[in-house]
C-alpha cells in the first residue's frame, strides 16, 4: 500500500514537474527543465508532501547524462584530461580546505558540532557525506539538509551569471548531429553497463560517471558516435530536477532553520571563492572562464555537466573535474576531519 501511495505521488510530481519545466524552458534560460521540475516538486516537498523519485528512472537520467558526455570522447580529448589531472587535485583540495577553515565558524553560528559543519560544506555526495559524517558524530539530517541547499544555490546562482559572460550567440552553438536511434539504442546500452559496473567498484555518481567512461570507451573506438537528442535530456533534467527539488521535505527543514539560516552565506562564501580561483586558473591556462567556474564549482556532477551542455561549454572538461573531485573528497573527507579534530581539541586544551 505505502509503495503503491508513493509512486502515485512521484507521477502526479512527475506531471507537474514536466509543466513547470516546460515553462521555465519557454523562458529561454539555461537549465530551463531541471530548475522548473526543482522548483514544482520543491514546493510539493516543503506543503509536506512527501515524495521519493524512484530508483529506475532517476538511474535512467543518470545513464542519459553520462552517454551524452561520452559520446563528446576522443582519444585525443582524453590525453587533454590528463594534462589537466594536477589543476583538477588542486580543485578538489581547494574545495576541502575551504569546507575546514569555514566549518568552526558555521558550528558556532548554527549551533551545531563542528562535525556536522564540516561535513556538511564539503563539496561530495550528498548521501556518501551524510554516511562518513554520521560515521564520525555528525548529525546526518543536518548534513542533507545543508546539500540540498549548496546544490540548489549553484545550481540556481551559476547558470544566470554565467549567462552574462557568454557572447549573445553562444546559445546557437552546435555539438555536431544527432546520433540516429541504433546507435543511441547501442550508446545507452553500453552506458547503462558502464553505470552498473561504476557501482559495483564504488565510483562517486555511479551510474552517470560509469557511463561516461564506457561510452567515452566506445566513441573513442568507433563504436558509437553522435549526440543524444534534446527531448531524452530535457526527460533527465526533469528527474535530476526532481531529486533535487525532493530533498527540501518540511520535516526536515523545519527542525534546523538556524543551520540553513548560518550555512547559506558559508555556502555563498566557498562558492565566490571556487569562481575567483577558477578565473584565476582561466588566465594562466586560456581555457574559458565559464568552463572552469563550472569545473571548480561545489554543485553536483549531473547539474553541473548539464549546465556545462547548455551554456556549450567544455562538458568533457567539467566532468572530469568533477569526478576527481568527488574521488578525493570521498577518499579523504574522514582522514581530514580526525586531523581537524585533533587540532581543535588541542587549541581547546
């Protein structure tokens, strides 16, 4: 009965999202499908409807996103990523250093242990967070709560003023055909593959991450090749707009209004300072500015390579970023915070 009650909920969201999509897209601004579906089921989430995007489709969104980048692959791209492999460290050890210098200072302010501050400012998965923070005393509805909120200000800030940067015509660029339905059929096949086996070996965005690297496998070698149509990526900017929307439930906010209240110009704070070392990284190695502020950001992969994919950025370029991000931050986020810890006991003593 509770199953047959959620899905109900998450098609009459899905009906409403896709209109409040739709919407948002006719308005002409980037990202118009995801941020009108976070906005509808954001809405329905915080009236206390309490809605949850089923496993399927949301991994299916997740398959899309990741072909579209890899089908993007050549060979002579990936030798390029690896050029850039020490600025993408660097990227990711700016991103937890900023998390450990702000997250004393947010504890005091939100009136939260400094574990919770930490993890919850740390540019990682949301759910792998909350799993190591509470591993280590931090509260881990706090923690969700505050990623849900750095995910929706990124995603909401970014785009816009990025927008502003870009030459008038840059949104009539153009990513080269359309693949026809065979080899789409094929690529989505080989990256749903690429996602089952990304969770198996723990990769971070699993099932987005997977299939960029086994499409980008397959379109290096010929395999496949094209781009996928914008109907299925608007259908996956929905879903993914959705998770997002969801996170913001009633119950959930309503428990921590000082955290959020505190948390929001920490979260402000890291993001200025992600985009002025990404535009300084811009003038010493000529790769555009919005590219970079989008590889440096602390949203999360699939809103950032789909935001990278409507401004015509460099989506290659953006996902790698992020993705070693979310490797270092996963590998070292409980290792730094014992070292943190003992620092601050020390100061303490």
């Amino acid at each position: 009965m509770r199953n047959r009650q959620q899905t109900r909920r998450f098609l009459i969201a899905l009906a409403f999202s896709t209109i409040g999509g739709a919407a948002w897209a006719s308005l002409g601004l980037p990202l118009g499908w995801l941020m009108g579906a976070a906005l509808v089921t954001g809405t329905l989430a915080m009236s206390g409807w309490s809605i949850s995007v089923h496993k399927l489709p949301h991994r299916a969104g997740m398959v899309l996103i990741g072909s579209s980048v890899g089908l993007t692959l050549t060979p002579q791209i990936a030798t390029t990523m690896l050029a850039w492999l020490p600025l993408m460290v660097v990227a990711a050890v700016l991103g937890i250093a900023a998390a450990g210098i702000c997250a004393p200072l947010l504890a005091r302010l939100g009136r939260m242990s400094t574990a919770t501050a930490y993890f919850s400012l740390l540019p990682g998965g949301v759910i792998e967070m909350a799993r190591i923070g509470e591993d280590h005393g931090a509260d881990r509805t706090t923690i969700a709560a505050l990623h849900a909120v750095r995910v929706a200000l990124v995603v909401g800030l970014l785009p816009l003023v990025l927008l502003g940067l870009l030459p008038s015509d840059a949104a009539a660029a153009s990513e080269g055909a359309t693949a026809p339905w065979p080899q789409l059929v094929l690529a989505l096949t080989v990256g749903a593959l690429g996602g089952w086996l990304g969770t198996r070996v723990g990769l971070p965005a699993a099932w987005l991450l997977g299939a960029v690297l086994a499409v980008g496998a397959a379109a290096a070698g010929g395999v496949v090749g094209g781009k996928v149509p914008s109907e299925p990526l608007a259908a996956a900017q929905i879903i993914v707009g959705m998770a997002l929307g969801a996170r913001f439930e009633r119950k959930r906010l309503a428990t921590i209004p000082r955290a959020i209240a505190a948390g929001l110009p920490a979260l402000l704070g890291i993001i200025v300072l992600m985009a002025i070392a990404a535009a300084a990284a811009a003038l010493t190695t000529g790769q555009s500015v919005p590219s970079l502020v989008l590889a440096f950001s602390i949203g999360g992969m699939a809103e950032m390579v789909l935001t990278a994919k409507a401004l015509h950025q460099d989506v290659a370029l953006v996902a790698a970023f992020q993705a070693v991000r979310g490797v270092v931050v996963n590998a070292a986020a409980g290792t730094v915070w014992r070292i943190l810890d003992r620092r601050l006991l020390r100061r303490r003593g």
